[in-house]
C-alpha cells in the first residue's frame, strides 16, 4: 500500500527535492498539490505527476487520496518601520519543508474552517486577502501584533499554572 503525499507551496525545495523523492520511493505517490495561483499547480502537478492539482487548501486536504503532506517554509512575515513585509527566509536552511502528518493536516482543516466562519461574520472589513491568507491572523485577517501575542501567551502561561517564559522558549524547551 502506498502513501499518498500532498505538497502545499511548490517552491524549489518542492520541485527538486520532495517531489522526485516522492516519485522515486516504491511505498509513495504524489497524490495532490496546491498553490494559491491553479496555473502553477496544474503545471507542477503535470511536471511531477501528481493526481490532482487545487488553489484552496481546504480541497487537497478534503482529496481522499492524501494520507499525508508537507508545508514549505517560503518567505517570513517581518515588521519593518511600523509596516508588515513579505521576506525571504534568513538563511538556506531556513527555507525547508516539514512534514505534516494526518493529525496535523485535520487539526489545520478544522482551523481553516473556524476562520472562514470567522471571515464570514466579519464581512466586508475582512482584509485577509491582502495577507495572503495567513494561517494565523487577528480577526479580521491582518497579520498580528506582537504585543498581543505576548500578551495572550502570558495569559494561557497563569491560566496554566505554568512558571512564566518567553514565548520564544517554546523553540528549545522540551515538551512538559
């Protein structure tokens, strides 16, 4: 039985790596892939074989032919002089991709519904298309603040009963 992958950002990593890894392994095919521009998708899709190319996420990972996939680190969201940018990650390492089991690939299902929900209640003051869609955003899809991130954190942390930390901690604490 083989594993049917699915790859959400067809940048370089994805057409020279995963996808020929993907392809040359016995036990795996390319079942899907997405990208937000159906042009790109349905190019990579034919280029590397893959069953079925999807301009909404929500569609590959509804595909039932996906038992597992990867998301690509492509660019980082940075606040220059007071204004959100779009930059390349800092290093090459940086840009990698990471593999998204099935608990992974339902739980961001379930938070891509919760959003649309969200947008849909918000209506015309939703500004998450300027974004790019980012997976996590403030209410009405702006990227968020730090301060407020922070500020939450801190909040779950007492909720908890956790000691307080950094939220950049999380990166090298192992897990309680």
């Amino acid at each position: 039985m083989s594993i049917g992958w699915g790859i959400v950002s067809l940048g370089r990593h994805a057409t020279n790596k995963m996808a020929p890894a993907i392809n040359a392994a016995s036990n795996s095919k390319l079942a899907a892939v997405y990208s937000r521009d159906m042009r790109i998708a349905e190019e990579f899709a034919e280029r590397h074989a893959a069953g079925a190319a999807y301009d909404t996420l929500g569609a590959l990972l509804n595909d039932s032919n996906v038992d597992a996939g990867t998301l690509s680190i492509q660019r980082s969201l940075q606040r220059v002089n007071g204004t959100f940018m779009f930059f390349p990650p800092k290093t090459a390492k940086s840009r990698r991709t990471i593999p998204m089991p099935p608990p992974v690939a339902a739980a961001l299902h379930q938070h891509m519904k919760r959003q649309l929900e969200e947008r849909a209640a918000v209506g015309e003051a939703w500004a998450g298309e300027t974004w790019g869609a980012l997976v996590f955003g403030d209410e009405i899809g702006k990227p968020l603040d730090g301060d407020y991130v922070r500020r939450r954190f801190y909040k779950l942390l007492q909720m908890a009963g956790l000691p307080q930390m950094r939220y950049h901690d999380l990166r090298h604490e192992p897990p309680l």
